[in-house]
C-alpha cells in the first residue's frame, strides 16, 4: 500500500491548489494546462549508460504507452538543459517539465532538506528508499517548494555511498589537510568537507573532471558510479572509501504541470515513477559493482580509510546544521526508521 501514498499526496497538493484557483495555465510551461498533453522535457546531469537515465527513459516509454501518447518524457542527459542549479530554476519557471537535482540543491532553498543531506540520516539504499517513499514523513517536505516555487518533488533516486578520490590515498582527516575538494552547491556539504580536513570548492558535476585535470581541483566526492561514468577516475585515480554518507536526488516537476494533468493520466504518471524508482534501485547495485570493476580495469585503486577518525570528524555536523525543529524532526524521523 505504501508505495502508493505519495502519489496520492501529490494529487492531494494539486487538487488543494486548484481549488485555491492557484495554477493552471500561469507557467508558459511546454506542457501548457488544461489536461491537454504534452511532450515533457527532463532534465539529467548523468550519462546514458547511468541508472538513472535508464530507468527514467523506461518511465517515459511507459508513459507514452499509458497515457496513448498524450503525455511523453524525453530524458536529456549530461547537463544538456543546464546543471542543477539552472535545471531547478527551469523547472520553476516552466521552461523546463522535470528535472533530476541533488538534495543538496533543494536545501539551498528550504534548509529541511539538510536533514537528508546530514551524513548518518541513512544506514543503507534500502532504509533511504523507504524513508524518503513514506508520506507520513515527506509530505509536507514534498509540497512545500509549491507557492515559493512552483516545484512538487515526487520522491527520489539514491546516489548510494560517496567516497573522497584524489591522486593519492586518503588514510585520515590529516591526509585532507590542504586540499581543494569539489563539493557540492550546499553549506551542510561545505561544512562536511571542511569537517573531513579539506578545503571545500563548490562547483557544479559538469566542471568537475577539467579541473581535476587541470590541478585546480585536488579531489572530489562522489559514488562508485559517477566515478566511472563522469571518468573521473582518469584525473583522481585513487578512489580512497570515506563511505561519509548515501545521497540522494530528488525528481522534481513544476506544479503547474503536474496540476494540468487529467486525473487518469497524473495516476499514470505517479504509477510509472514509482516503478521508475524501485527499477533504479534494483540497477544500482549492480552498476555499482560493474563501476568498480571497469575503474579498476582503467587503474583506478580503491582504498580503506580509518573510519573511526573520519567518523568523529564529523560527527558535529549535526548540532551545527540541524538547527531547527522541523529539521531535527525529520532527520529523527529516518533515524527511526533505521532496522
Ligand atoms: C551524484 C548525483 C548527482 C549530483 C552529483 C554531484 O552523481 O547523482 O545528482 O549532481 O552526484 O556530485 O553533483
């Protein structure tokens, strides 16, 4: 039954909207209103042979065929639309239907979303799937870019576990000091970073591998599978297993769009992101240990770390970024959650 909770939330919201008369055709969306159909564009920072290119492009057959083509996605990888930041923009403004972001990128505009970034807010895939799927604790996390932003956020993808990878082996936080690691668009990831004894460098995924190359990066952190398929790997061949925290994106639609849909094809659309989401979850082990495997066939080595030292590192994160009531509620709510 749970699995179907979210969606029925997120008609819940769009209905809620409608009776306030707040939606319909205001966004210039390329899905415009009415319940007409539309052609919708998603927007990926990921490479095709990436689990969740597949999984959404198999979302957006299914969608054609279940709606008789009345509504399609076209998934567009690599940043092609534009990195995140402009991608959730676009997505506010209805220039863009949908868009995979980071959860880092959502807290940059409602500080909640920190308690999913916080390391140590998920054990496993399996605990964050259910946490971030269960609408007693995301519903109103899930809503509540809609006035601000005309952005629902449907539920979400894992990142899995992500690790430091520089040119040399990372043993200890001691091992950071003085080096410049990319890091993700968001202060809690900042902190984290700087936590881990580095020295934070924000920058957007696409840039990432260039300034590898060129030296202005010393590091980065991602999963095993971003590793591979952005070829980091070539530029930081030492993958060192900080294994600091599982992320996680989020598929976000703007709400307009989303409200347009008649209510037969919004139940299409929410059945076929949930089969989207439980497929990537059953790829992405698998493509982990596939990543691993063709890294190291292209030299990169993978490295145990003094867990101990980088877990006491950051253990602070919490009292200093979780501050607030509904954060502290909902990072406990996923603790609770834990087996
Ligand atoms: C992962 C994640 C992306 C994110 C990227 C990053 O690959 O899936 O959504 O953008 O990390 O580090 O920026």
């Amino acid at each position: 039954m749970k699995k179907h909770t979210l969606a029925v939330t997120a008609a819940f919201s769009v209905l809620a909207l409608a009776a306030c008369g707040n939606g319909s055709d205001s966004s210039g969306s390329t899905a415009g209103g009415g319940g007409g159909g539309a052609d919708m564009r998603l927007a990926l920072n990921q490479t095709e042979e990436h689990p969740s290119f597949i999984a959404l492009d198999n979302f957006g057959q299914k969608l054609s065929e279940d709606t008789e083509d009345r509504y399609s996605i076209e998934v567009y990888p690599n940043e092609e639309l534009g990195a995140q930041a402009e991608a959730l923009q676009y997505v506010g403004d209805g220039s863009v239907d949908l868009a995979i972001v980071s959860g880092t990128q959502l807290e940059n505009l409602n500080a909640d979303f920190a308690a999913f970034n916080m390391p140590g807010a998920f054990d496993s895939v399996e605990h964050q799937m259910e946490v971030i799927h269960d609408e007693e604790i995301v519903g109103d996390l899930y809503t509540s870019l809609e006035e601000s932003n005309n952005v629902t956020i449907l539920g979400g993808f894992t990142q899995g576990t992500r690790s430091i990878y520089s040119d040399k082996e990372i043993r200890t936080p001691e091992d950071m000091a003085g080096m410049k690691v990319r890091v993700q668009e968001s202060p809690l990831h900042i902190g984290m970073i700087e936590a881990m004894g580095g020295s934070a460098t924000p920058m957007a995924f696409g840039e990432v591998y260039t300034a590898l190359q060129s030296g202005v990066l010393d590091g980065a952190e991602n999963n095993e599978v971003s590793y591979f398929t952005q070829k980091h790997f070539e530029v930081a061949p030492v993958y060192s297993r900080t294994n600091h925290l599982v992320g996680l994106d989020y598929l976000i639609i703007n709400t307009d769009v989303l409200e347009s849909m008649s209510e037969e094809d919004r139940q299409a659309f929410l059945d076929g992101w949930t089969a989207a989401h439980q497929e990537h979850t059953q790829l992405w082990a698998e493509a982990t240990d596939q990543a691993i495997a063709d890294a190291e066939a292209g030299g990169a080595t993978f490295v145990d770390v003094d867990a101990e030292a980088f877990a006491e590192a950051i253990a602070p994160l919490q009292e200093e970024f979780l501050t607030t009531d509904s954060q502290k509620a909902l990072f406990d709510a996923a603790r609770a959650a834990a087996k």
